[in-house]
C-alpha cells in the first residue's frame, strides 16, 4: 500500500488560526460575555426537537467541503480577555460550566470575577510545530492556546477543535480502534435530571458532557442523549432556568453511536460529517457505554502513543508471518508451497527487523523532545517509509 503524501497529515496550523477572535474586558458583564461564546459558534444543540431534527437533515445534505466546514466551525468557544491592549485572561465554556455549578448569580458578575488568569500563550515562532501546540495543550489541560508574537501582541487562537478538523492522518488512523483511545468512565443521568445537576457533575468530574440514558425492559442502560458544556453556554444565552429544565427537553438526539471496533479514521470522518467534538461509543446492546473525544483522536500525534500503533502492527504481522520456526516447519509439509520455506523464513525475519526499526526511531523520539522541526520531520519520515514496507 502507497501512502498518499506520507507528512501531509502533520496539518499547517496557519490555516486554522481564529485572526478575530472575541476580545472583552474585565469589566465586561459575565453574561454578556456568555452571549458572545454562544454566538459565535455553529449551535451544538436546539431547543426545539423538531428544529433539531431539521438542523440534522440540513447538516447530511450540504456539502462536506473541509474550507465549508472550518468556515462554520473555526470559531473558538472562548472569549479573551484585554486590558490596555494586554492579554490579561480567557473565558471558556468549561469555565462556564464550572461557575454554573457553583449556582453564581450571573447577572451581577463580571469577567474579571471568574476568568482563567494568567493565560497560557504560544510565541509565533512555534505555529509551524504541531507538536509544540499539543504538547502545551496536554502539559496543561487547556484547549485554547492564544498566538502572541515577539512584543507579546494577540495574533490570534487555535484550539484542539480547529485542530481536528485539518487532521489528515488516515493512515495511522485506521491503525487504531476506538476502543484504543476511549474511555469507558462515562458520566451518565436519567432523562427527568436537571440540567444545573448535569453541569454540576460536568464539574465534578471534569468532563464536557453528560450522557443521557433510559432503562429498558430489560433492565439495560440505553443511551438516547447528550448535553455538552457548550450546550449549558447557549442555555445561559437563551435565559433558560436551568434548575426545573430537564435533560429530555433539551438533550441533543438521536445520537449516532460508535462500536468499539470502529477505526479512529471513521470516529474522525463521523465527527466531521456531524460536527461534534465528540460521540458515544456503544456496545453488548447498551451494557457498555464509551466516550471518544476530539482530545483522543490528537493523542496519535503524541510519540507515546504511536507505541500503540507499532503494537498493533506487531501483532497483525504475527498473524500474517508466525514465528520463522512455525513458517518453516508448516511450510515443510506443504509440497504445493508457492514459497520455498527459506524464503517464507527470509520474509518473516525482514518485517521483524522493520518493527524494531520503527520502535527505536518513535523511541528516540520520546528521548529527544528537544529536537528541532526538520529533524523530528525527517524521523517521522523514517517511520512512515518503513511502516510503507509493510504493507
């Protein structure tokens, strides 16, 4: 198999830059602010069922373009905050969240009173490096990583969404299950639950969403919605009363799952073609729940991770080629073997010696974070060529 433009899935991050995003100051009222996160993005969630249903159909039948769907999407949940042209603090969903837990009264609260200060920000000179934006992303569980050049002034915002939408890794994608990267620690609540008790277990447990299940008649936990951190900004936005609202009026469904089984490039395209950052895994007829998020979908581009990917090449080759012993004594008693034993030998020794090859280079890798782009571009080459040869 020929891998397509093997370094085309190490995406350029200049094209995913928000160049205007939402800039507010500290005195600014916290609603307000919430107003302006919800606007500005593609709405995840209706209150109305039926404009829901209709929002969905719209979805299926418009173009997937890629430049369509950052148009829409590229838009960050967050708002900045300046004072005096210095960047001084950020607003995000989870903040919302977090705040809505704490039952604050928002109509008398400002941004400076819960905004995240000080900000985590990435210098110009690194936007070419993908692996400098996720690794700051991952050291502290942020997802809005601000752009500032040498004098410290905003450029703009990337986030792990806009990210993802520019991912093309399809090779090492289908490599990987969804059950690889999931988690199975879902956060789940029947469908009578409040949406200010959803947010208060978002908060709780640090998650950015509740699923929403019912039991069937056969006692098993069937999972028919989801409410997201951003769903409870737009809540805000609509002035619903979160404390008597509950989740079945304004959960988003039907839900589309995924099985375990499915491969990380299909949870990808699936997430694209619904614009989600993030879909319920399910299986044994409900028995089983899973979260996958846009956050697992970057793991692939942390060098630890490709260890999962050099593990599962590993044992499909297994599959194919057992070990030269087995191969030469099977073979031996084939008289109609197209390959001599020796060859068949030869073969299975080859792809061995490409897997330890791929793993000391991913290794070094992980020993080296240090290493310049070039360099971590050529190692990353020397991988992919010889995963090439093995398949």
């Amino acid at each position: 198999m020929q891998f397509d433009n093997p370094l085309d899935w190490i995406p350029d991050l200049t094209s995913v830059i928000e160049y205007s995003p939402l800039i507010v100051t500290p005195e600014t009222p916290l609603l307000e602010a919430i107003t302006m996160i919800s606007q500005a993005h593609y709405p995840s969630c209706l209150l109305n069922k039926l404009d829901r249903v209709d929002a969905i159909t719209d979805i299926d039948n418009e173009n997937d373009s890629a430049n369509e769907s950052l148009q829409l999407e590229v838009r960050n949940s967050c708002v900045l905050v300046k004072q005096d042209q210095e960047l001084v603090g950020i607003l995000t969903a989870r903040d919302v969240v977090r705040i809505t837990a704490q039952e604050v009264d928002f109509r008398q609260a400002k941004v400076s009173d819960f905004m995240t200060s000080p900000i985590i920000t990435m210098p110009q000179r690194s936007i070419e490096d993908i692996f400098a934006a996720l690794f700051l992303f991952r050291r502290y569980q942020i997802r809005h990583l601000p752009l500032v050049d040498e004098e410290g002034e905003l450029i703009g915002v990337i986030s792990h969404e806009s990210i993802r939408h520019i991912l093309r890794p399809a090779n090492l994608l289908r490599f990987r299950r969804v059950a690889d990267v999931m988690t199975t620690e879902v956060i789940h609540a029947p469908l009578d639950t409040t949406v200010l008790y959803l947010a208060q277990l978002m908060s709780d447990n640090r998650v950015s969403c509740v699923v929403i299940t019912e039991t069937d008649q056969n006692d098993n936990m069937r999972p028919v919605g989801i409410v997201t951190e951003r769903d409870i900004v737009q809540f805000h936005a609509f002035q619903v009363d979160l404390a008597t609202t509950e989740a079945q009026t304004v959960m988003s469904t039907p839900l589309f799952l995924l099985s375990p089984e499915d491969s990380l490039w299909t949870a990808h395209e699936e997430m694209k073609r619904l614009r989600v950052g993030r879909m319920v895994v399910s299986w044994n007829w409900g028995q089983g729940l899973g979260i996958i998020t846009q956050t697992s979908l970057l793991r692939i581009f942390d060098p630890m991770e490709m260890y999962g990917v050099i593990e599962n090449m590993q044992q499909t080759i297994q599959q194919i080629n057992p070990e030269p012993s087995k191969v030469k004594a099977e073979n031996l008693k084939r008289a109609s073997s197209s390959s001599p034993p020796q060859e068949l030998e030869r073969q299975a020794d080859s792809a061995n010696s490409i897997l330890l090859s791929i793993y000391t280079t991913i290794k070094y890798l992980i020993d080296n974070l240090d290493l310049s782009k070039e360099e971590r571009r050529s190692y990353l080459q020397s991988a992919l060529n010889h995963l090439q040869a093995l398949i």
